[in-house]
C-alpha cells in the first residue's frame, strides 16, 4: 500500500449507489447515456506518475502476479485470466469510482485488445462484465483501512476472495486475513484456500530478488507453492542437473562392468596362454597332457 494512501474511491457529493447489478448498468444505460458515459471515460485518469509503493509492496506484488502466469490454471477457464498489481478498478459507471488493490486477479476474463486506449488502460468493472475474483492487499501503514472501510468497497463491488497481507502486523496480531463474501457477508477462510478458484494462499519464509523474508505466496490444494518462472527455470535446471548425473553414474557404472568383463576376459587369456605353455612343456618331456587329464 501507499505510504501516504490516497482516497479510497473518487465519488461526487451526494452520489447515490446504484441499485442495479454491475454487469447490468451499462445495458441500461440509453445511446445518449453510453455517448455521454464514452466522452467522460476519455476523462478518467488511469495514471498520475506519482510513486504509491514500497519496495517490499512491489517486490510482493511481482512474486504474485509472476507466479499466477507461470503455474497457475483456473479449473475452468485454464490460462484466460487478469491478474495484474496497482491498477485502478472502476466500479461505478455514473462517476467513474474506483479503488486501486495491491494485486488483483479475474478468471475466464482477456484483456482488452487495445491496452492503450482509456478502456483498456485499467479494469472497469462494466467493460470485463465483472469484478475481480480476488483482491490482494498488503498493508504497510496503519491508514489503508484495508480491514474497515476496503473491506466495505469490496464487498459492494460484489469482490468473491479478499485477502489482507501485514507483515508488520499493523493493524492486529494476525498478519494473513483471508475473506469470502457469502450471501451473510464477510467470512473468514481460515485455512485460505479459495474453493471456486482452485487456490490458495500460505506465508511463506524464503528468499525472492535477494530478499529472505515471509513472503506471501500462492499454493494448490496439495499446499505446493505456485512457482514463479525463475523458480520453475531453476527445478528445471536442478532436474536436468540430476538427469546429467544420474546418466553420468549409468556410464560410469557401464564403463566398470565393461572394464570388469574385459579384466575377466585378460584373464582368461592369461589362464589359457598359461595352459598351453605347460601342455607345451608336457609334450616336450614325452608327456602327453591329454592322458594327464
């Protein structure tokens, strides 16, 4: 999170929520409302320059989103889906409300084609038809409101998993919160396992970039880590290490069966050539070996 966090949502005064569901709005809206709603999207600032995190956060942030691309598959959707770390999610088509996570992920969802048009800069709830799946955030400072007033944003915006990170356990004596929103609200998942997405999250003491710490970390049923690409690189490198050596030891141990049959072999020379050379001796003595066997 922010240092200095900005305001939660950009909301006008007196703005109502709407009652309609969100993937409906923009089918409710009239031509003349989508026009007006199109010119105030080109509007909206998806990007202000201003620097939001810390280093742990952003190194947090990449040890989720490059672990989700590298091992990730929703049962469902497989490999279609967005997961992305400081974009803004737009959830209200009338003013332009948003809230910025720390990392978010939306399954069975693609991007839209041109990211450099306003659409495509951020996630805006009406043009991918939903919301996020789940929202990850990770607290740094006591303002964030990530267990008060976000935990009120998302569960409006209909948000399925939230989880809470604090590694410095700011806010309370537990560092990792994981939520359902159920039809009775808020419910802690006390293993964090995310039934609907076939994920998990765990903490996780390691080192990442150069940094040993207690990572958070997604994981499978099993409780496997979700590998990032470097990790996966360096099993790879490890299992073809291992292979290499294991064929090593094969050649080796055939060069020591080929080296033992070969001594066996001399050997039986030797024995013969010893053989001959008494036969030899015999039959020079008017012994005949024949008869001696």
């Amino acid at each position: 999170m922010p240092d200095a966090a900005p305001p939660l949502m950009v909301l006008p005064e007196q703005a109502a929520p709407s009652t309609r569901p969100l993937t409906e709005e923009a089918e409710a809206l009239t031509p003349e409302e989508l026009a007006e709603f199109a010119r105030r999207m080109e509007t909206l600032i998806t990007e202000d320059d201003a620097p939001v995190d810390n280093l742990f956060s952003a190194k947090q942030q990449r040890l989720l989103i490059d672990s989700l691309y590298a091992s990730w598959q929703h049962p469902t959707f497989g490999k279609r889906f967005l997961a992305e770390a400081n974009v803004a999610v737009y959830f209200r088509i009338e003013n332009g409300a948003c809230v910025v996570p720390d990392c978010f992920v939306s399954a069975g969802v693609t991007p839209i084609a041109n990211l450099w048009s306003k659409p495509g800069r951020s996630y805006m709830v009406w043009m991918y038809g939903k919301p996020p799946d789940v929202v990850v955030e990770i607290v740094s400072n006591r303002e964030g409101g990530e267990l008060s007033e976000k935990l009120e944003t998302y569960d409006w915006i209909r948000v399925r998993y939230y989880v809470v990170y604090d590694p410095q356990r700011l806010l309370s004596e537990t560092a990792l919160h994981v939520f359902e929103n159920t039809a009775s609200g808020w419910q802690r998942l006390e293993e964090g396992w995310m039934n609907t997405l076939g994920l998990g999250v765990t903490l996780w003491e390691g080192e990442y970039e150069g940094v040993k710490t207690t990572w958070l970390r997604w994981r499978d049923a099993e409780g496997n880590l979700l590998l990032t690409g470097e990790e996966q690189a360096a099993l790879e490198r490890q299992r073809a290490e291992a292979e290499r050596q294991r064929a090593e030891a094969e050649r080796q141990r055939a060069e020591a069966e080929r080296q033992r049959a070969e001594a066996a072999e001399q050997a039986l020379a030797v024995e013969r050539q010893r053989a001959e050379q008494l036969a030899a001796r015999l039959r020079a003595l008017g012994i005949d070996p024949e008869a001696l066997a």
